[in-house]
C-alpha cells in the first residue's frame, strides 16, 4: 500500500439533493453565470429487472463517464474504479502521475462514515458527443467511449472485457455546472457541482481535497458549513453517482 498511498489525498464529500440542493445553491451564492457548464454521460449496459435496474459496470465499481465543457474547455474522458485495492492495480497504476493531456490518481473517498479508494484516469481532448443511435453520428459522434490505450488497460485490470466494451450504450445527458468557490471557513479549496437530471432530480456536491492527517477536520468544516445555513447532506449510503445511472438508464430502457 506504501506506493498508493505516496502523494494520495483524501477527496472529502457531501451531498444534497431535490430541493434542497435548489437552496444550498442559492445559501452558498452559486451563481449558474459564475460558474462552469458541463454537459454529462456515461456509459453502462443496463437491463431490467423486475422493477430494479441493474448497472453491471456500476455494481463492478466502474465508472466510464465524459464531460464536455460549454464554453471552450477541453472536454474529459474518465475511467474510474471506485471502490478498489490500490495493491491490486497493475504496478504501473500505484501512484498518481500525470502526462500531456492525462492524469491518473489514487485517492480516498469520503462521504460521512464510508471511506473507499478510488482510481481515476482521466484524458483531456476535444470528444464528440455520444450519439444513441446504432452507428456513428453525423458529428462524429460514436455510441463506444474513445478510450485511450492506457484507459483499456485499467479497464482490463478490473476484469472489463473487450466484448462488454461493445455492448456499451451512452446515457445521459446530465446538465451540470461547476465552481471553486472561496470560503475561508473551509481552508481547503471547495469544489462545488450541480447536476440536473430531467425535470425532478438535482443534487449539489461539495467536495474538499485534504491530506490524510487533515481529511477529518476538513470533514468538519464541511458538514459544520453545511449547518451553517440550515442543511444537512444526504446519508452517506446515497450514491450521487448511481442514483443519476439509475434514473438514466430507467429513462433509456423505457424508451
């Protein structure tokens, strides 16, 4: 583990949803002009069943998502694998580094009580949307992540295989927009996102990066902000994550 733990911080995050999330944005002054547009999708292979949705790279603790930005930015593409063993990672992937374009982290996850390690890698690039049709789009537009050779490989480490690759399908998109706002209070930079999912789900994440020795007063200073103006974040067992796959994915199959 003393690989993967070499330069990893903890990611400290809270998260509230509905209504809620409506009011935190406008206690905390986050102004949609102030902040950065982001438009969101993933890629799963779900079915039904019976009344649940299942999410077989989700339930696998995969995440493939993209977010093109609305004013000019590099997009991303990222390949997640949360939770996982830092030790059993390939041994090339033990220990953040980064390159042109790309950056890969280990990193711890906090959310209340639970606390996993996540693995991320992230390429940035000009990506065409996904389109949801059979073939590729007019744009250029392809329904299979254009993954990077590297991003396979992760992918490979976790079991992914080329066939289910194929049977992927884009869902989204997800309206997002992004913030660093500055809070004294908090002493770590805050990272703040708010998803929109169709007309009825929102949440609003805030997250702080802390050094391990740190990542519990950060915790804190989170959850005492949130107080602060009269909210409290979801319990920890509330995926933000799955919940919009979940949505996402009834929405594609009910089609």
């Amino acid at each position: 583990m003393a690989d993967a733990l070499k330069n990893a911080d903890v990611e400290v995050k809270s998260t509230v949803s509905d209504e809620a999330a409506e009011s935190a944005r406008r206690l905390l002054g986050l102004d949609a002009d102030d902040g950065k547009g982001l438009t969101v999708y993933f890629w799963e292979n779900p079915w039904a069943d019976g009344d649940d949705i299942r999410l077989p790279l989700s339930e696998a603790g995969v995440i493939l998502r993209l977010r093109k930005a609305a004013k000019g930015d590099a997009d991303d593409l990222t390949v997640k694998l949360r939770p996982c063993v830092p030790d059993a990672l390939p041994a090339d992937w033990r220990a953040n580094r980064d390159g042109k374009d790309w950056e890969f982290k280990v990193e711890e996850d906090w959310s209340g009580r639970n606390c996993v390690w996540a693995a991320s890698l992230k390429v940035e690039g000009d990506f065409a949307r996904p389109t949801t049709d059979a073939g590729d789009g007019d744009d250029g537009g392809s329904r299979q992540p254009r993954l990077s050779k590297e991003q396979e490989e992760l992918l490979s480490s976790a079991g992914v295989t080329d066939d289910e690759l194929e049977d992927l399908v884009p869902l989204g998109p997800v309206q997002a927009i992004k913030w660093k706002p500055s809070r004294r209070d908090l002493i770590h930079p805050l990272t703040a996102e708010f998803w929109s999912v169709g007309p009825d789900l929102r949440f609003l994440e805030l997250s702080l990066r802390a050094r391990p020795a740190d990542a519990s007063g950060a915790q804190d200073l989170l959850e005492r902000a949130l107080l602060d103006v009269g909210l409290e974040s979801l319990s920890p067992q509330a995926s933000k994550t799955r919940s919009v796959l979940t949505a996402l994915a009834r929405a594609h199959l009910n089609r």
